[in-house]
C-alpha cells in the first residue's frame, strides 16, 4: 500500500526512464493529471492520455520523451520535495529556481496545481510538490 501516490507517480516515471520503456501506466487522481499536464506544457513528455477502467479510478498512460541523438531521457532528475510526513511550503518570494530557470518546480497552490514560475507571476506561494530537469 502507498500511502504517498505522488512518490509513487514521480517513481513510476523515473524508472521507466531508466528503463527506457516508451509509455509507461500510472493509476490516476486529480492531481496526478494536474501534474501530467504541465510536464507536457513544459515539454518533458511527449504526450499523455488519461483512460477509464472499471474501478472508475482511470490511468494515466504516459509517453515519455527521449533525445533522438543520444537516446537519453529528457527528464534527468526528478526530485519529491514536499512528503506527508515533513510537508515544505514555500511563499510567492521563496519559490527556488531550478537550474537559473532551466527546471521546472511544481507547486500545489490555492489555485491549483501549477509550476514555480507561473506561482511567481501570480503571487501565491504553497506546497512544493517536485523539481525536474
């Protein structure tokens, strides 16, 4: 049993990467779609579908991005910031840059789930999910 799904997203993505496996399957939830949205809008997937099931939980299947030269992932490092037992906050002032702005921090706000940079632009601060790059 999982008791934090987002570990468990953010896992599932990083060893299918490792793997080198083309889709990978991940069982859905509303925050799950958030997040999957924006690594698509940011350009780290290649694409994402979200599929019904009998349980009426869904799956995400996620195509993932490899270079065409190398082969390597485009997602390098995928960190979990914010766990249910030590939760990190950050305010409108003191959301971290990732590598000078060439990752992607993903925060969970009052507006939603949305990255660290749009989170500046709007002035909100709240809980930070994950950094990627």
């Amino acid at each position: 049993m999982n008791t934090d799904t987002i570990a468990d997203y953010l896992t599932r993505i990083r060893n299918a990467c490792l793997a080198r496996h083309k889709v990978v399957e991940i069982p859905a939830s509303n925050t799950k779609k958030e997040i999957t949205k924006i690594l698509y809008d940011q350009g780290f997937i290649l694409s994402y579908k979200f599929m019904e099931t009998k349980n009426k939980q869904g799956k995400i299947k996620i195509a993932l991005k490899y270079d065409q030269k190398t082969g390597e992932s485009i997602i390098k490092k995928i960190n979990r910031i914010s766990t249910p037992g030590l939760r990190k906050y950050s305010n409108a002032g003191g959301i971290p840059r990732i590598l000078n702005g060439l990752g992607v921090s993903i925060i969970s706000t009052s507006m939603g789930v949305m990255t660290g940079k749009e989170a500046n632009k709007k002035n909100i601060g709240g809980e930070l999910i994950c950094y990627l790059y």
